[in-house]
C-alpha cells in the first residue's frame, strides 16, 4: 500500500510521492545526475543524437526519443529510475520545480484512431480495445515503448504497462488542467516553455528542440538514499551560502580596520596641526 505523500522537502529540489508501507521504500522525483544523462545520451541514436549539459540534463529530446530513453533508464537502473509520468509532473509543476524556458514532453495523448498520426493511433486504440481501455488514453513514458516499423518515423509507440496511464473519465478530468487540447488522433503531451500544459502537438512526435528538455527524474529509494540527498544539498547550497557570508563579514572586518586607520589618521593629524599652535 502507497502512503501518499506529495510535498517537497523545503529548500531543496527533491519531492516525495508517497511511501510504501511494507517495504518503507519512498517514491520521489530529483534532478538527474550527470552519469545518468550521459548514459541516456550516448544510448540513444534515433532521429539524431541527444545533447547533454554537464549536469546531465538532456536536450534536442523529442516524444520518441524519450521513449527509448526512459526504457534505456530503467532498464539500467532495474525499474528504480524513470523520467517522471504526467501525474507525477503535475505536482511537480504545482510545487514550482518544473523550471520556465525549457518544454518538456510527459507522454502522448490517444483520442481515437483518426489523424494525426492515424497508423499509430489505430494501432494504440486497438491495444486499448483488447485491454478493455476506455479513451481517451493519457500514456506516461513509463507506459511506453518503440516497436520499429510505422511510414512515418520508421517506430511506433506501443503501450506495454498501465503504469502511468491514465484512461477514460479520469483522463478527461486530467485534460481539463491543460491549456490546450483536442479530440482526435494521437498527440504529444507536454509542458510548454511557458509553463502551459497541452495535449494538442500534431507537428510529428519526432519533432525536437534545444528547448526540449529532461532535467529530472523520478526514482525509488530508503529512506537514508533521501536523507544523504537531502545532506548533500545541504552541503552544496548552505554551505556555499554560508561561506559566502563569511567571505562578506571578512570584507566588512577589512573595511572596519581601513575606517579605524584612517580615523587614527585624522585624530594625529589634529594633535600634530593643534599641537603647534
């Protein structure tokens, strides 16, 4: 059982979904590391390579990238690690740790088995008849894979999980957060650079930018793997402030001694002026 939990640890970029009650694992969302986004990139060869920052954040990502990207991280980390799943980023969004400039694809959208992209929606919507799906289909990364074939991009998103789907009314009830959406075919799901959520991109799922980018991660872990992330933000964020007000009180200190000298200055040049009167 999943003892939700939903908040952010204060003063840090770390947010914690819940807890498992029997196995006291947490589930929560962290920025990615650098070794992760370099494994992601060097892993990943379709439509182009992914960029990389020195962080680790990837960028020139797009809706099929993404996908194989998220099974090369899981499979890496054996399920403990994952891009987040649009529930997920809602709350992230809401806690104000999705940052502004930067769009970030969370999925993709099954209306129905029209256009845009009519061959992978028919092939989507009749997974979703044989599993009893009702649509619209909100598909998270984790939901996702890429089986190749398909005219348009040479891949086809499959759904392989109901992890991170979410499927019918509830769905709707999720779309009715987003600014932009619409009711056919299948579409990119996504928080634009301004901080909009849509669900109405028809201009290819391979389409991409240096703006599209993953910055985080989702992960699941002890409660000491969040203690030391908390320890080491402490280190990383309060320590450095800390030392630099200690860099400032050294300079004030610097510049009370110069006012105390030049003060001493000014009292024995008045005795020395005085004194030969």
């Amino acid at each position: 059982m999943q003892n939700v939990i939903n908040k952010r640890i204060e003063k840090t970029n770390l947010y914690v979904f819940s807890r498992d009650s029997d196995t006291g694992l947490f589930t929560y969302s962290r920025q990615i590391t650098a070794d992760e986004g370099k494994y992601v990139a060097r892993e990943v060869t379709i439509n182009g390579e992914l960029g990389v920052t020195k962080e680790g954040v990837l960028y020139n990502m797009s809706t099929l990238k993404e996908v194989i990207a998220n099974r090369k991280l899981m499979k890496q980390t054996d399920g403990k690690v994952w891009f987040p799943t649009i529930s997920e980023g809602l709350l992230l969004h809401d806690a104000g740790l999705l940052p502004d400039g930067e769009l970030m694809d969370f999925g993709i959208a099954v209306y129905d088995a029209k256009n845009p992209d009519k061959e992978i929606a028919q092939a989507l919507t009749e997974t979703a008849r044989q599993k009893c799906y009702a649509l619209p289909i909100l598909a998270s990364f984790k939901s996702l894979d890429l089986s190749t074939g398909g005219k348009r991009y040479g891949y086809t998103p499959v759904i392989v999980s109901d992890d991170g789907l979410i499927r019918g009314t509830d769905a709707t009830d999720t779309l009715k957060k987003f600014n932009n959406t619409v009711n056919s075919g299948v579409r990119k799901l996504y928080r634009y650079w301004d901080g909009f959520w849509d669900a109405d991109w028809n201009d290819y799922l391979d389409g991409f930018d240096e703006i599209c980018r993953v910055g985080r991660v989702s992960a699941i872990g002890s409660e000491k793997d969040l203690k030391e992330l908390v320890s080491s933000q402490i280190g990383q964020d309060f320590n450095t402030r800390r030392e630099g007000y200690k860099t400032q009180i050294s300079n004030l200190q610097d510049k009370l001694l110069s006012l105390a000298e030049q003060e001493r200055e000014v009292i024995d040049s008045a005795q020395n002026t005085l004194s030969m009167a």
